[in-house]
C-alpha cells in the first residue's frame, strides 16, 4: 500500500538531488555531505520509504501497534488467545490490529503485507491450515520485524514460538482414563500428518505403553469433526460393546460421539467413559458435562506478547529464539468416572 | 500516529518553502504557481498530511481497508458478522482490520482512533456496553470517513444502521409457543433499559395480547446469564408446576434454564416448552435441541458492508443514511413440539 509506492526516484525529484545521491545518503556513504544525509534521512522516514537495509534503522520508530494474525476468530480457543494477547498487549501501551486468515493461505499473505504496511512493531500468527510456503513470514522476520507463532508453529522457520505439549494433553487424558478402570481405549483421531494428529496420537500410544496395554489399530479412526462421527456412526456404534474408553481428539468430537452413544443405549461415563480436548464452553453444558484437556489460550496469548515485547526491549540484543511449551492439564467431569 | 506528527511547518521546512505558502497552494490560493501547488500537494499526500478540511479531497487516495470494531470476538454472533464482512470485502477487493473493544469504552476510543491513523476507507462499528459518550464515532464520520454502525447501534447519531428486528424475533419465538399449546409462558429478560431487553419484552408482550393472554408480571424474570439463572434457581423450580413454556432472551440462558427443569424432574418439551434467542452452535449440541432464533450474523455482515462500499463507490453523492432492519426467522428443534 501506501509506503510501498515511493522510491528512491521519488525523493531525488521531491528534493531535487539525483536518485545516486539518495541512495548513498541513506547508505552513510563519505562522499555525502552530513547536511544531505541528514535531509535524506529525514525525509525517507517522513514518507514511510523502508527497503529492506532501512527495516532496521528505522525500528526506533516505533507504532506501538502489534499485529495478529489468526486462523479463524470463531473458534473458543482462538478468542481466548486474543484476550490473553490484549489483557497483556494494552497494559504495556500496545495496541492490537487483528486480521483473520480464515484458513486461507492467499489471505494470510494478504494480512502480512496490510500490517507489515502499517508498521507494526512485531507480528503474532498461527498460520492458516492451507499454507505451505512460509517466505512471507520469513521475509517480516528478516526485515527486522519480530515475530512470534503460537499453536500452529512451523519447525523450519527460526523464530520466537509458543506451543502447548499436544504430546503430554493425550496422553493424560489417556492415562486418566486408565486410571478409571478403561482397558479398551478408542483414539478419534486428526490426520497424522498434521502436527496435531501426530502429537496427540503419540501421547496416546505412550499411556497405552506405559500400562501395558496394547496398541489396536482398529481401535485409531481418522475422526475430528462433528460431520466425521456422524458419518462413521455405524462404524462406532459397531465398536462401542467392545470398548469401555474414548479419547477425542478435540470437544467437538467428544461431545458427538458421546450424544450418538447415549442415543443408542449407552451410557456416559457408566459404559464408556469420554475424554476430550480443548475445553470450550461446551464442555460444560453437554449431560454428562465433559472431562477434557484445557489447552490454556490465555496463558498461550500472554505469553506470546511476552516473549514478543522483551524482543522490542532488546532490539539490540542477540537474544535465541525461545521455543515456550505450555503444559496442559485435565479438567475431571462427569464423563469420566 | 505518524501522519498527525507531520504539520504545514515540517512541509515548509522540508521543500524550502514559507509555512504560508504551503497552507496557500493547499487550498488552491490563486498567488501560488502550479508547479508549487503540484509540489506541495503531492508531497502532502506522501507524507500523510491530513487535518480535516483536507480530509474531503484526500478521500480519492483508498487505502482498501475497512476498519472493524467489535465488542467481544469470543460471541459466536460476532463471529459469524465478522465472516460475513469478511467474504464480502474481500471480494470487493477490501481488507478488513480488526479491533476488539471488549466491551470497554476507553479501548474503543483508542480503537477507533488507530483505525483513522491507519487511513481506513470506512468503519463498521457494533459500540460497546459501557460507550455512553460518541463524539469518537460522529468525529470520524464528520472528517469524511463513512461509518456504518450494526447490532449495537446508537439512535441519535446519523449514521447508516444495521440492525436485526428483536421486536419481531421475540414476537415469533413466543407466537410459536402459543400455536404449540403454550398458555402460561416465562420469559427470561434483558434489563429492559437497554435496547435488546426493551425490545424482546415488548413482542413477548405483543404475542401474548395477539392472542388474548394476559401479561403476567410475575412471570417476566430478569435474568440473562447462565450465573443469573443458577442463582434465582430456586425461584424459577417454585413457578415451573404453573408454567408450559419458557421464553429466554438468549441462548445460554435457554439451555441453563432447560438443564435445571431437567434435573428437577420436570420434561422438555413435554411439561415445559422452551425457545432461545441467537441461534449459536450451542443449540444443536444440547439435549433436546434447542428451539431458538436466528440473529442472522452473516447476513448482517455482509449488509454492513455493502451499504459502506456503496457510499466509498459514490463519495460525492448525497446519499440518505440507511436503516437496514434483518427479519430474524424461527429454527424450531426439538425443545418445542
């Protein structure tokens, strides 16, 4: 937008020097004089010009407006971290310019680009689920804008990350279940090639382990929406005299499952016993309410813009990237005995 | 921000020139040469110079921004007007930045005053409950910048109005419990100084005189939250042998109130007949389903913007401020026969 329009050929007319000498005044160079750089200077921030060997001599300069990007605003989680990120963000003196990917790689390019051009002083993303190629991200980040990630992080990118254990949420819930007398656990599970899926299957598959009980194939669906247990209803149902545990992946999952159980004569947590993940508002409204792992949003926002404003502190320092891992805990319901 | 640093005497001092002659070729003094005025005008627009009597003749330069305030993004009602926005601005070639007030005044003046900082073309604005003073909204709109206000709006200011009919909504939840049978109703109400609580009332009241019932004051309960019903629990159980149906003011109370008959002993909808208002995911994951009215968020969104694009596309046009009124329709599930 804007600041992006103006180029070195745009100050040389407007201060009636040649580009040459505008390009050497902004890089100090001897044969300018001090005069010259400074009117230069001046100006090229005065009109937003910021190539990339600007970026970070500019960085004084602050807005004291940070940027988020999220995925998808009507998730509980997501609105949990956005007030963590504000409660934080706004004591500090920040304000926060949300954008909303929806998913949505094109969009999410889109969001960088607006708030790179409105000069935040640092970025917070979870990037969208269709994104694949992360130049843009990197590119904030090489500009000398800090970024932080948090929940859907990308392990190749050098960057500030805040993460919940997805590894250790499963397998409590898993272990709780076992500890409640279940022997024959059913995994809904995300794809395995998500992050997500994989850690949270993983911790399931260590609590099985680590009692002794077997891992059964059979006992793994590919199953994480609430459209997903309708459709493969039969299929559970065909399961459901064989198993005395669930562990869903997420709520909303749970939550069906177990309404599609008790439709048809089972009882919760009497027969099978259901663990969920995310702790939403309907955990607590759904009967029997539903024990769940809490995957601490606002904890994950606070933390994000702690990380994000001691950077801002330390524009200087060489500080290593921090990898924050947020433990999860149970909260115990009444769908678990 | 930035652009309000920048004044008629950086411009002079920066272009050579004397504060007077700037000030004189921004207005198109007829002293002033046309290069001059060519000069200082461009040089004005790249350095974001911007007081009010330049705002009408700046209105050319769009940024494709829209700037949206929200009082708490964690409602699923805000949420689907936001997706709404969304789907519409982005097909228009629009950005939609967004800021959330959580429901404090304070925030929302700094909301909206980073949202004009940034330029944005035009504001939808839903005011928070604690914003009893509007000169923030009525100054954007006086500096050039169009401002539609939806849900929460604000009768004295002339704006464009989105609004849904919570007269009609509240009118047909409660036909509907008549036409079921329903002869002694409970309605669950808003504080009735504020716009939704009056309103809701009012076609409670409106269907039971349509239908010959009389209006009961004893049977008129303030209570909106699920904390409110939980402790005036005890109260609603001694009226529940007299009443056959219920009609809440929003969802959360629906279901809170359907819970408590239900541990009590008492039948939905056999013994008592219940509806809803706001329609959130919450209505179908409860036991029976929950009877309820849809406040169409989405379509709200998408009205909101469209009569904004309509006003950017004719800035010059004297165009009537809009009230565009949502009629809200019946989802009839299963807490109702």
């Amino acid at each position: 937008m804007r600041s992006s329009h103006i180029t070195i050929k745009d100050i040389a007319r407007i201060l009636g020097v040649s580009p040459s000498t505008v390009s050497r005044a902004l890089k100090d160079h001897p044969d300018i004089s001090e005069d010259t750089k400074k009117l230069v200077k001046t100006f090229a921030e005065k009109v937003n010009y910021r190539p990339n060997a600007l970026a970070l001599s500019l960085r004084n300069r602050k807005t004291n407006m940070i940027g988020l990007i999220i995925p998808e605003i009507v998730h509980h989680f997501f609105s949990s971290v956005i007030s963590g990120i504000e409660d934080m963000a706004y004591a500090e003196g920040y304000h926060i310019m949300i954008c909303q990917s929806n998913e949505n790689y094109q969009r999410e390019v889109m969001n960088v680009q607006a708030l790179t051009d409105l000069r935040v002083d640092g970025l917070i993303v979870s990037v969208s689920k269709t994104t694949k190629d992360f130049d843009h991200i990197e590119k904030v980040s090489k500009d000398g804008i800090p970024v932080v990630l948090f929940d859907r992080v990308v392990e190749q990118l050098d960057l500030d990350k805040v993460v919940i254990d997805d590894f250790d949420g499963a397998r409590i819930a898993t272990e709780h279940l076992i500890k409640s007398g279940c022997k024959n656990i059913l995994h809904l599970s995300a794809p395995i090639h998500l992050l997500i899926g994989k850690n949270r299957f993983e911790g399931y598959e260590a609590a099985l382990k680590n009692n002794n009980l077997e891992v059964d194939n059979d006992l793994v669906l590919k199953c994480d929406t609430r459209e997903d247990v309708i459709s493969l209803q039969s299929h559970i149902l065909s399961l459901a005299p064989k198993i005395d545990g669930i562990f869903a992946v997420n709520d909303s999952t749970a939550i069906a499952v177990m309404q599609i159980l008790q439709k048809n004569g089972f009882k919760v947590p009497e027969d099978i016993q259901v663990v969920g993940f995310g702790d939403g508002p309907n955990a607590t409204i759904t009967s029997p309410t539903l024990t769940t792992v809490e995957q601490k949003g606002y904890e994950m926002g606070r933390e994000s813009v702690k990380i994000l404003l001691h950077r801002l502190a330390n524009p200087n320092a060489n500080i290593d990237f921090q990898n924050k891992i947020i433990t999860p805990i149970l909260k115990e319901r009444e769908s678990t005995k």
